[in-house]
C-alpha cells in the first residue's frame, strides 16, 4: 500500500540514497537538495513515498493557501520501483491532498522537457499543457 510519510531522523538517509535512472537525472534534482530547499521555503510540503514499509519516493509541494496556488515541486520514483504503478499510485493520493486544501481548483507542475520527460506519465492523471513556460519548464495544469 502506497504511503506519504514524514521524513524523520530516523529515515532520512533511506529516502536521500533514493535514485532515479541515470536518463532521469536532468530532469529532477536530488532528494538532499530538494530537502535541504524545503527547509528555507515557507511553502514547501514534503513527504517520502512508501509502499508498505519500503521508502520508494519522494514529493514536495509547494502550497500556497493565502492566494489557492498550489504546484508540484519535485517528483521521484527509485529506479528500482518505476514501471511498477507506484509513481501513478502516488499522485493519486498527492492529488487528492491538494484537491482538499483551501480554494484548490488548480495544481500546476513544471517540467523539463527532453526525452524521457515525465509529460506523458503527467497527461495520464489528467494534467494538461498550458502552452506557458516558468524559466526553462513547461506548464501543466490539472482542474481539480
């Protein structure tokens, strides 16, 4: 059963050793980093994936429930445990977490696009292109 967990002390090395595959690396940065920005971001929400009592990913948010914006930050699968269903297992439960907040009509994304980007893995769970770029990323937008 897929989980989103605080991430403790206690697992925090389990959940930084995660990895994507080698021709993911451009296009997500490395858990440490996205922990250690969370940390300094007032918006950030951050949670490891779990499925039972393994940490397979993690997600960060970032919310903003003043002005009901609200954007997925970072998104990672361990290579390990990709083509397995757990990363669509997750943004289900990720999208249901926005989908409760304050005002939420909307979750945004950006990604980098290249080959291998994540676009289409996004259009399945109904996040669709804006045709409006953040810095270098494209935007996706789901209605909620």
């Amino acid at each position: 059963m897929i989980t989103l967990r605080e991430i403790t002390a206690e697992s925090l090395r389990s959940i930084i050793d995660l990895k994507v595959a080698e021709n993911q690396k451009s296009f997500v940065k490395p858990n440490a980093v996205s922990i250690a920005q969370a940390y300094f971001d007032k918006n950030a929400w951050f949670r490891a994936i779990y499925d039972g009592e393994a940490p397979i990913g993690f997600v960060m948010l970032w919310l903003d429930t003043e002005k009901a914006e609200y954007w997925l930050w970072r998104f990672m699968i361990d290579e390990k445990f990709q083509k397995k269903g757990f990363g669509y297992q997750a943004m289900k439960i990720i999208i249901e977490h926005v989908r409760i907040l304050p005002n939420a009509t909307r979750f945004g994304l950006t990604y980098a696009s290249g080959d291998g980007d994540p676009s289409q893995f996004y259009a399945k769970l109904g996040f669709v292109e804006t045709g409006e770029w953040q810095d270098d990323q494209k935007v996706m937008m789901l209605e909620l």
